[in-house]
C-alpha cells in the first residue's frame, strides 16, 4: 500500500508500503519519501512486521491500521500489491496440503484480505484512489514447478479484473490495475 498525502506541513510526500521489494522502498527513502512498509523481513526505520502466512493477524492489522489511516487527510492513495512467494517449487505431484494452503495464504487470501480492507476504508475517500497489482508474466503462462505461483497470480489478476467491473458502478471510484514489471 502507499499512502500519498501531496502537501503535508513538512512539504514531504508520505508513502506507506505493506510489502514492496527492498530496492524500490530504498530508492523511494533514498527521494525523501517517507514509508511504512509492512513485511516480514523488511529492515530500517520504516519497517513494520507483518507475516502473510498468518490471516488472524493480517485480518486484525487490516480492521486496526486501514480505518485509522482513512481518517486522515490525504489528497491521494494507492495500494501497491507486491506479495509474492514462489515456493514450494515443485511438481504437482508432490506438493503437500501444507505447502498449497501456504502459498495460497501468503500469495491470494492476505493480500486479497488487505486490498478489500483498503477499498473499504476508503470508499467515501473523494480523491484520487489507486490500487495496483504487481504481477507476473505467470499469471498468464504456466512453469514447470510453478503451479502454486501461477495459480496463485492469475488468481490475484482476476481479483483486480473483477473490481475493475465493480469500479464502474460506483459514485467515488477506484482505478485498479494489473502491471507486470516484466
């Protein structure tokens, strides 16, 4: 998620990110944005825990964080969905219960469980709303190993597909994506 309030007292921007790569967090702080960004390894000043394998947790930081956020003043959000866990590689014959559930946890329910969370803490918000899906040119094409993966991206992109449908019909608006980064 990214938070972007465009003139704040401080003349800063202020951006707050769930999980995005470390690169483009840095690069952002590295521009004099300030971030919060919520991860399970993420580092530095702007890290804040928060494990997708766990839905209990990411249920509650959604009811908790995402209203009080909306609360604010901001001239504009955007959500930014990087979640992404490639493992278990392996043939589908050998995945286990354990590692399906898994993936599909870190990959599809808790980002799909934050990105509602975020639509529904801001509904009523008027200005500019923006929700993005980093996605994966396996999302279209399957790879030997990858199931969970794939299934779990194309799942995610259909996710956004059907918002965008639902947008259409809604006095404030989201725009909701899907962007490959190649």
């Amino acid at each position: 998620m990214i938070w972007r309030r465009l003139s704040d007292e401080t003349g800063h921007h202020n951006w707050w990110f769930p999980w995005p790569g470390a690169a483009l967090v840095q690069q952002l702080a590295d521009d004099g944005w300030h971030i919060a960004e919520l991860s399970r390894s993420g580092k530095g000043e702007w890290h804040h825990d928060c494990d997708l394998a766990d839905t209990a947790a990411v249920t509650a930081l959604a009811a908790e964080l995402l209203p009080a956020l909306a609360k604010r003043s901001w001239d504009e959000v955007l959500f930014v969905n990087n979640a992404g866990y490639l493992q278990p590689i392996s043939s589908v014959q050998r995945l286990t219960p354990e590692q399906i559930r898994n993936s599909i946890t870190v990959n599809q329910v808790s980002p799909m469980i934050l990105m509602a969370g975020f639509v529904t803490a801001f509904r009523r918000f008027s200005g500019r709303k923006t929700l993005v899906n980093l996605s994966s040119g396996a999302a279209l094409k399957g790879y030997a190993g990858w199931s969970m993966y794939c299934a779990s991206k194309a799942a995610a992109e259909n996710f956004i597909h059907a918002m965008v449908d639902e947008e259409q019909h809604q006095a404030e608006r989201f725009t909701a994506v899907n962007y490959d980064p190649g």
